[in-house]
C-alpha cells in the first residue's frame, strides 16, 4: 500500500513519513524545496519513502501527485499535511500575496487533492460497511483559537479544513474515512520560518500540560486514524493539543 504525504520533508510531516515507514507502509512524500532534507529523509527511512519536489498548490499538483503514487502501488492514505504560515503579526500587516498564499496551500490544496482521491476511489466498493481508504487532514488548534495578532488568515484555513473533514466524510462514508488531527503548539521549525525561533516555549505557560508537542506525537495520531484500529471513525477532529 502506498500513503501520499504532502509536506514530508520536515518538522510534523517527517516525523509522519518515519512513522509510516516503520509500519511497512510506502509514503510518497512532498517537500517544495526542501532537496537536501527530503534526501537525508530517505536516506534514513529507506526505500519505502520516495520524495518528490512539488508544490501542492500547482495547478497540476493533484493528478501528478496521485499518478506518480498509483506508479508506486495501490494508494489507500492521503495526508494533508503541507501547511504555510504568514510572519507572525496582525491580519492588517498581511500583503495580498502573502493572504493567497496561505488560502491557496492550506485550504485550496487540500480540497484539490481531496477531490482527486475521491473521484480516483469511487468505484473502490466498501467491505461490510468497512472502508480500507482514509484521508486525514492536518489541522491546527488555531481554527478554535483564532491566533488573533499572530495568524489569523492561517487559524481561518484550518478551521474551513476542519468543516471541510466533516463533510466530506458524511459525503464519501461508507468508502473513504475523512478525518483531521488538531495539533497545538509543536516544536518544529515553522516558528522560525514565521519570524519567532522561541514561540513554542513562549506559549507554553499556557498550555495545561506545560510544554509544547513533539511532531513524533502527532504522528502517532495521524497513524492511527489511518490504520484498521480507527475502521469506526470518521468526521472526526482529534485534539492533540496539551489540554488546550
């Protein structure tokens, strides 16, 4: 079985491809231009990871993306995991170019590629009521949150993935689950990418339990929800977020 991920080279989808791979599952993973970390990536994980440069929000990013994969083996996954933040700041501060940009990865993308699974899956018959294909959706507990001053236009995609991950599971049940995990605060390098190396540990003082998340933990989440152990679940948005 092959899994697409998309935003695999680094921080949250790394830690999602290691996974994967360590339950024998192929993943052919996105990165943007991340060359250097998608080839130590593969290199570490091995010949079930196949990295490919491709940006998600091109305009023939989901038929490519899924072709190169279905070279692969049969795809059962898919996870939207690329993901882009503006610099940390009020909306006001936002260029035009920068507010496309975030609509464009974050929701624009995934309701691309969803669509293309869909329609590359519908003949796929569901077993018993059971279903062996799954798409889970990386969100971000700032579509609760807001991030007000900090990333609103970011915290509104995630929430319009998170309705977005109920709808399209009441639409494509029995045959696909559609599901998202909310990751809180994580550790990664999209802090720095945003301007703001130390945020995560500025903003642990208000999580619950007192430290920001690891990617290895919302990998396990993700693994999961894809996995036969979840077969019962979808339209479902898992917090993994300290308590938040």
């Amino acid at each position: 079985m092959i899994v697409i991920v998309t935003g695999g080279s680094r921080g949250i989808g790394s830690s999602i491809v290691e996974r994967l791979c360590a339950d024998g599952v192929g993943v052919l993973f996105t990165h943007s231009g991340s060359d250097e970390e998608a080839a130590e990536l593969a290199g570490r994980v091995g010949p079930l990871a196949h990295p490919v440069r491709l940006d998600v929000a091109g305009d023939d990013a989901p038929g490519r993306l899924f072709d190169l994969a279905e070279s692969l083996g049969d795809v059962t996954g898919l996870v939207n995991n690329a993901g882009v933040t503006s610099r940390i700041g009020p909306l006001t501060a936002l260029r035009d170019e920068e507010l496309r940009r975030v609509v464009d990865v974050n929701l624009v993308a995934p309701l691309r590629l969803c669509r293309e699974a869909a329609r590359r899956w519908a003949d796929r018959p569901s077993k018993a009521g059971k279903s062996d294909r799954s798409i889970v959706t990386v969100s971000s507990v700032a579509a609760r949150t807001g991030s007000p001053g900090e990333y609103v236009a970011y915290a509104a995609t995630k929430a319009a993935v998170e309705t977005m991950t109920v709808g399209l599971a009441k639409e494509l049940a029995p045959g696909v689950r559609v599901n998202a995990v909310s990751p809180g605060t994580i550790e990664t390098s999209i802090h720095a990418r945003a301007g703001e190396p130390g945020r995560a540990w500025r903003v642990a003082e208000r999580i619950p339990m007192g430290r920001p998340g690891k990617p290895e933990e919302i990998a396990e989440a993700v693994a999961w929800l894809l996995s036969d152990k979840a077969s019962y679940v979808t339209g479902a948005v898992l917090n993994v977020a300290g308590g938040l």
